[in-house]
C-alpha cells in the first residue's frame, strides 16, 4: 500500500529529539504553527469571498465564470494549506506557471480588495520571466499576503505595485505600497514578533512567508523604498529547501467493476464520491444512515470495497462493524473521518485504513486502488508490508 493510504499518525511517530510542543515547521510551537496555517486560510478565504461577490453581481455569464474560476482556485489553495498543516500529503495543482503569469494571477486575485478601497494595482514583468516557476502556490500564498498587506495600509488614489524580474539564477517578485511604510523602531522585528501594526493584523504573516520562502532556498526581506513600505521576494528556479514533498495525479487509476459500499451522511461528498468512483468504471451504492444500511445489507450484495463515515454509525460502531464483517467478510474498510483523537476502540484491528476529512479525491482513489489491488482473487496470501494494523494511526488530511 502506498504511504499516502497507510494508517499512520497524523503527525507521524514521536519525535523524541525535539520538545512535546515544537510544530512540524522548525521554531514554532503547535499553536504558532497552526495560529500560521489559520492566518493564510483566512487570506485564502478573503480572496475566494470576494470573487464570489463578483461573481454574484455579475451580468455576464462569462464573467461570473471567471470569477468563479478564481474563487476556486484560491479554495483549492486554502485546502491545500490546511493539509499541510496537518502534516497531511499535498497533491500537486496539476499546473505550471511563469513568473509573469504568477504576478498577473496574485495581482488579479486582490482587484476586489482593492476596488472596494478605491486602490489601484498595477504589475510590471521584467524581461525573462516567462520562465516557469517551481514551488507556484507557495509563492502566490505569499504574495497574496503582502498585496493584502499594502492594500490594507493603503487610502483611495493609492498604487500598489507587484513587479517580477530575473536575476542570474532567481525571480525577484517585489511589492511596493504608498502607504505610511513601516516606523523605523517596527522593522528589526517585522520577521520575528507576532506584533501586527495593520488593525485587526495577527503580526504572523511576514515571519510565516519569509519562513516558507526559506524553506523553499529563498527569501523574504523588506527593502528601502521612497515612499512607503516595499517586500522583495526572491525565489530560485527550482526549489532546493524542504517544502513538503506533493503527490503526482493518478488521473489514469481505475476500479473497474469494483463494488463499492459509501456509508456517508454527507449529501455533497457522498455525491462526490459516486461520480469520482463511477467515473473510473465502480459501481457505487450509497447508504445516508442506519436505516438504509441495514436495507442494503439485507440484500447480502457482493462488496469489494467499503468506505465508512462515522456519523451514520454514531453510537452503534460496533454493530455496523459486526454486520458488515458479517455480509463481506472479505471486503476492506475504509475509515473516512475528521475525529482528532483517531481510530476509535471499537474500531482497531477491523478496519484497513483511515483517511482523514478534508481529504483529496485524488488520494482517496488511489487509496482505493491499492486496497482492491491488494485483495484481488490472484493475491491469496497475505502481504506484510501493505497490511499495517488499523492501530497505527491514520493518513491526514
């Protein structure tokens, strides 16, 4: 089994190298990392809340698509960044981009902010930056950060301007406002203190993107400027730091004639699931709760796959683990839950694996995959190192 599907914990083995409190991200506790992953979320969220108010006031259908299309990617963003949070595998956008195209892409994200404050933006790519960038989600997480930033401290009739240039072997993104720039006795500390000079500012964004451009063999500065406050973000053409490590598309995985069985309360992501497993060649039954359960199983169907929400079996766990080893004793389980404290008791040893909510499609597929490869007729005897014990944890998300 991949390690993307193995039941492991969220966080990993224990770490007994470092204190109980250190985060996965080096020099921070577990609340200032997750106080970080929170703050750009919530910048993620500010740009998809407001194309979507475009969208909505749109009078063209094109434009509301488009619109739509933004929000959406900047979701996709937002989940992204929650599942590296969690110490979750990241799947990849699928997409590669070019400086140029990155800044014309972060700039386009903020318009909204930016209208509504009367703030005018403005990008200026250098020559040679068509060249595509690596690590493209990290860096427009950070320049949506500092756009926001400028925006923010910015007055109606202001600029805000991101520019991207090419030096030797880096692009140079630089964002510059006209606002009051950063007092003098601020700026020794901008990077490290969670002290915010914007209202209602966290102080932890700067120190958590100079942090990521870091980690990425890149860096985040202030540097002088005429007249208000001016970020360079340096970034080289193919990330040496350690990102965390993103998952290939399998868009090509198949469950051809599998039978599979979604316990799932969850209208929209039991929907969701049909349509990714039947679209693969599966044959999905969906059972909403108890009751329809017990009316699928009462038909003793042929299973090969089963995937199991906790909320329909609320209080009765036991039972509904009893009843399905009983109807397809051969047919793997499949944990899908958000629980923090894990697999419950009633639970360990009987199912295969658990995939924590919110989780990617993607990873649920393959999860899939390797499970029904692993119990296919020709694979009679048992695997060691694809059957970890349902004890050792779960894969985040």
């Amino acid at each position: 089994m991949s390690e993307s599907s193995r039941l492991r914990d969220p966080r990993g083995p224990s770490q007994p190298s470092g204190p109980p409190s250190e985060g996965p991200e080096s020099g921070l506790t577990s609340a200032e990392h997750f106080a970080c992953a929170l703050h750009e979320v919530g910048n993620a969220l500010t740009v998809v809340l407001g194309w979507l108010d475009v969208a909505a006031s749109s009078e063209s259908t094109a434009d509301a698509r488009a619109a739509i299309g933004i929000a959406r990617e900047h979701a996709r963003r937002g989940q992204v960044m929650t599942r590296r949070a969690i110490g979750a595998e990241v799947p990849s956008s699928h997409e590669e981009r070019t400086a140029a195209h990155l800044a014309e892409f972060a700039l386009t994200s903020v318009l909204p902010q930016a209208d509504a404050l009367g703030v005018t933006l403005r990008t200026q790519p250098g020559p040679g930056t068509n060249g595509t960038v690596h690590g493209g989600d990290v860096i427009l997480q950070i320049l949506t950060n500092l756009l926001l930033n400028g925006i923010a401290f910015s007055t109606a009739g202001n600029t805000v301007t991101l520019e991207v240039e090419r030096r030797d072997h880096l692009f140079v993104f630089t964002v510059s406002d006209e606002g009051p720039g950063i007092p003098a006795p601020r700026r020794a500390e901008l990077f490290h203190a969670p002290k915010s000079t914007r209202m209602g500012g966290a102080g932890i964004g700067l120190p958590h993107s100079r942090q990521l451009a870091r980690q990425a063999g890149g860096d985040l500065s202030l540097v002088p400027s005429a007249a208000g406050a001016c970020f360079e973000l340096v970034w080289p053409f193919a990330t040496t730091g350690s990102l965390r490590a993103t998952l290939a598309p399998d868009s090509a995985t198949h469950l051809s004639d599998a039978r599979v069985l979604v316990i799932e309360d969850d209208l929209a992501l039991s929907t969701l699931v049909e349509l990714s497993f039947g679209a693969r060649g599966a044959e999905v039954v969906v059972a909403p709760d108890r009751a329809a359960l017990k009316a699928v199983l009462a038909g003793r169907p042929v299973l090969d796959l089963i995937l199991l929400d906790l909320s329909p079996a609320e209080g009765e766990l036991e039972a509904t683990l009893a009843e399905l080893a009983r109807v397809a004793p051969d047919a793997p389980i499949v944990l899908m839950s958000g629980q923090p404290t894990g697999v419950p008791p009633e639970a360990e040893g009987r199912v295969e694996c658990w995939v924590r909510k919110p989780f990617d499609m993607e990873e649920l597929i393959r999860t899939a995959r390797d499970l029904l490869a692993r119990t296919a007729p020709a694979a009679s005897t048992t695997t060691t190192s694809a059957s970890t014990p349902a004890a050792s944890a779960a894969e985040p998300t």
